[in-house]
C-alpha cells in the first residue's frame, strides 16, 4: 500500500510538473488586428501570464467587439462568479492599458468603453498621456474620465507615466512592463512595451517604421535589449507590425514596416543572436482593396519567403488564442 | 392604332406619375444605433432623396461596418460601374458629412476611414468644427485630414461651417441643410440638421437633453422650426434618440432623453400642430447589461405605451432601409 501511494503521489508530482512547465509564459488574444478603416477590428492585444486569469489591453482600438469574438470563440470564458457578457470580462479581467500613442486606430475603443468601465490605470509614456489626456478625455471628445487634466476628473483611469527604460509593476498582474520607444514618421514617437512576468519575456511593437527610413535607431536599440533574452531563452514571443506588403514604397510607409523592411530589421537582429525557433506575431496590416484577409496572406507569404531565421511567422487573428510559452 | 398608342403613353406616364409620386421623400440607412460601446454600432446614418443614388451621412461613428451590413441585408447596392466593396460605396455614394457634435461615438469611422476615403465637405457648426480640428485632425490623434488647421494640411475634407439657421446647399445631392442648436448638458451644443430636398423635409437630431433638464429651450425653438412643416405636409420623418429607459434619473441623463422626456418634448410640438401619422424613428440607444436590442425593445414600448399622439414610432436597426416618404 505505501507503495501504491508513492506512486500515485509520484505520478501526480510529475503530473502537476508537467503542466506547470507547459505552463510558463503568456497567453495572448488579440482582440483587434487590422491596421485601420474596420471599426470593429482595430489594434488591441490582451496578454497576461499562462497560469492566472489577468490580462492588460495592449492597445485598445476595438475592446468589446474582440472580446465578444473571443468568447464566441472559446478563447476566454467569463468569470463564472458572475453573469452578463463582454462587458463583466473587461471589468474584471482587464487590470490595465498600455497605450503605445494615441492614434484614434489605437485607442477608440478604449475612450468608448470608458464609460462602463471599472477603475484601472493607463500605462503611456508622459508624451503619449499628454496627446490622450488633452484631446480625448478633455470633455469636447470626451468626458475626462482621468484624474489629471480638465476638471471634472472622473478619475476612472489612473494616470500613469512610464518612462523609457524603466522597469514598472502592473499591479494585480504579477507582470512588470519596460517601454521602449519606436519612431512611427516624422519624429511622431510610438511605444514598444517589455512585459516580464516571472522570469519570461513578451515584447509587444506598437506602430513603428524602418529604421533605415525613420533615423532614429529605435529598432537597432531595441534589438540590444531583448538579444540577451533570445540568447537565454526567456524571450516568449514577440509583436510587430507589417502594415503594408513589400512592393510599397519607401515615401508612403507612413511610418510602417512592410515584409522587406522586417525582414532586414530581423536581420540586425540576427546578427546578435539566432532567431531560431523565435514566436514572431505580425499586426496591424493594412487591408487592400482585396480585404483584410487576402492582405495578411500576401504579407505572411512575403515574409516566409524571406525567412531565413527559423523564426515562427504567424499572423493574428481577431479573437484567436495564442500560448507563448517556455519550448 | 393612334388611339393605341395614344392609350399607351397615358399608361406610361400614369405609371410614371405614380412612381414618381412614390418616390417624394427621403432614404434613410442607419449604419450605427448605437449610443456607445458597441465599436461595430455607432452612431451613424445615410440619408439621401428617394429618386438619386446619393446620401449625406448624417454623424460618422461607423461607416465602414455599417455599410457592410447594409450591403449584406440589400438595403444598399454597390454602383454597378464599379467592382469592390464598402469602400467604393463610401468613396462614390456618401458626398458629404454632417457632424452633430465632436464627441468619438459619432465622429471615430468618420476619423478611421479618412485614410482611404475620397475628397468631401464636412458641414458643422464653427464649434464642432473647432473639436474636429483641434483635437482629432491635428497630427496627434489623426492626420489633418482637413483643409484648415495645422500645416501640412491633406486637404481631403473641407471645412464648411454651418451658421444655426441659416439654409446650405449640399453639393451634388439637391439638398440643403439648416442647422439648430441643441443642448447636450452643461452648455455642450449639438446640432439638429433640417435636411429640404425639392421641398420634403428630413429632421435629424444630435444627442440632446429634454428642455426640462438642460434649460436652453433648444427643443422648443426647434419644434416652432417644424410645425409649419408638420401642418404643411412636408416633413417626412424625424430622427430623435432615446438613449435611457424613462426611469433614469434627471441627474445621471448626461444630456439625453428618455421615453418620459421625450414623449413630454413631443407633446410640447403636439400643442402646435397634430402629430398624427409623423414618422418618429428612434436613435442612440444605449445597451443595457442585458444587450442592446432588449433595451432598444423595452424604450419603444415605453414609447408606444405614452403614444397618445398618434406618432408612427420605428426603432433604428442597423443596416435596414427606411422609406420616408409622401403619404
């Protein structure tokens, strides 16, 4: 009989092990992909650890439209001590926003939401919360539902300042966030955000050019921080924008990336450390007057053709559920 | 065989006549009833003469997906001349924005879909038009897109200011718009717009709180606009919101009606003129916890039940086609 429970209590062990280890990382749903024009399909990407049942909003373009996907889909359940539908998930699973800048395909259904919301803060680099606080939640665009800015402040969304660099805690999370910024045209700053949770790494891109067309290097001093991450194996996966195909040329990329241009940026990347087996998720591409879907094929095709990496292309679906997890 | 022929052209044009005489008024598509939340949903809506292939959007909030499920339901077809989708039904079908007031659920697919639209007038009032260009075409939120405001200027839409009361032609669709000053708490204006094709009268309004609350006598004022029209025969429909069920309170309206308000609004013009038979179709709804359509269901009856007036009451859905035409 100890024998029997030996086992038994060893089987569990590795049971339990097993799934731990299967475990490690992050779970990401995008809620939004396209880069522009479908109201219903905009830039908003929920992450958060394998193992707990929080997420933050990056970006937040299209909120309760992907989150009433998502569920449609399987992807995420609704908290089971309560009824009601999308809006009780993004209450209650929803503990921040990191806001990458304020273009409106980036933020819409953030403002729209707020009305219904719960009190969180709003993650944003101190240039990215001006744009959000003077002309959205200023009570000409919007009720200022803030707690900086033109009162009244509603002061739903706690302001809260990243700066470039340093480490910060998501609270409820279990997660800390490191921004990075991004050059997205004509010296207009974007946002990448480092999100760390135990150990594992995530980096999520918002909007950004070529530095080889923006001059700022961004990129180049990206790639210098998270290259000790690939070499150590924590990095998870990473986000990254292809808003166009590769035959756009360099004087309408808006401050955009196109197959090519990841590509060669991947390449600097590349000379650092192996890509290998690296997640790569591509956002935010533009539809073509063929739609969102034939456009992400092309560029998915595009950017296969040109890997030679061994990184894993895979293109974000609205509503999917994606597991970036510890290989 | 002259009496033949002579029986037939009087066929022809009694045929003619008739159609003709069906076709007096307007076409109405709601693109987006919602009021707020729903990103896919929001307040928007196509209105254009009964006998031209030609509308004005009267507010912006979801153009895109709206005319996308009015394609899907047949209420709207593409121009033959043509392939593509939605977006040529934006690009040739709507020739002007109307904008009742700035705040993002009805301007967000107006902003979204500037990338790819074609080049067009917005009509606002100097005050909507200030938010428009201050805070969302200004190089932060959005690109100009505008041909005012901060340099480089795309010049895509042209700033055309409407002056309450004052009678606009709206180029290359035969009508002309009249705007009236509403009131959408704590001094925020929004407009009504008083559309005239060849004497058919359209009456669209903003978001508006009930005279009682808001105490600027904007409804009243406009009510004295549209009785003579009422008395006349001519005006073909009035597009009004609900946003709350009648038993929300005064103090948490935020500058909207209910069915309690707006049927005690109503019965102010009813003391003017007879309400028989006008056509009041109901907007901006705004979803409860248990989804939109139950709440839209659960105003309309609270309507119907307060309808001594003999009003004809329609709930907008999105995607549908009205006909709002001579009786």
């Amino acid at each position: 009989m100890p024998g029997v429970l030996l086992k038994l209590l060893l089987a569990g062990w590795l049971l339990w092990t097993a799934t731990a280890l299967a475990q490690e990382g992050f779970q990401v749903i995008p809620l939004g992909v396209a880069g522009g024009l479908e109201e219903d399909n905009l830039s908003a990407y929920l992450a958060g650890p394998l193992d707990r049942p929080v997420f933050v909003a990056l970006d937040g373009g299209t909120l309760r439209v992907g989150v009433r996907r998502a569920l449609a889909a399987g992807s995420v359940t609704l908290p089971t001590e309560e009824g009601g539908g999308e809006q009780i998930f993004l209450n209650k699973r929803i503990a921040a926003y990191l806001i990458s800048h304020a273009h409106l395909d980036h933020v819409a259904g953030l403002v729209i939401n707020a009305t219904d919301d719960t009190p969180k803060p709003i993650l944003a680099t101190a240039g990215v919360w001006a744009d959000l606080q003077n002309h959205l939640f200023n009570w000409r665009i919007w009720p200022n539902f803030a707690d900086e800015g033109p009162p009244p402040r509603l002061a739903k969304y706690h302001q809260q300042i990243l700066t470039p660099g340093q480490v910060i805690s998501i609270a409820d999370t279990g997660m800390t966030v490191e921004a990075w910024p991004l050059s997205h045209s004509h010296g207009y700053a974007s946002t990448a955000f480092l999100l760390n949770y135990q150990g594992h790494y995530l980096l999520y891109c918002g909007d950004s050019g070529p530095d080889v067309v923006e001059k700022e290097g961004r990129l180049a001093a990206l790639w210098q921080r998270i290259a000790p991450l690939i070499r150590e194996n924590r990095l998870r996966g990473i986000l990254i924008e292809s808003a166009y195909p590769s035959d756009r040329p360099d004087h309408l990329l808006f401050g955009h990336l196109t197959p090519r241009h990841l590509l060669a940026e991947l390449a600097v990347l590349g000379r650092e450390v192996s890509l290998q087996g690296v997640q790569v998720i591509i956002t935010h591409v533009k539809p073509g007057s063929d739609g969102l879907v034939a456009m992400q094929n092309r560029i998915l095709a595009e950017l296969q053709e040109g890997n030679s990496f061994g990184v894993n292309f895979h293109m974000a679906r609205q509503g999917e559920r994606l597991i970036l997890a510890h290989q």
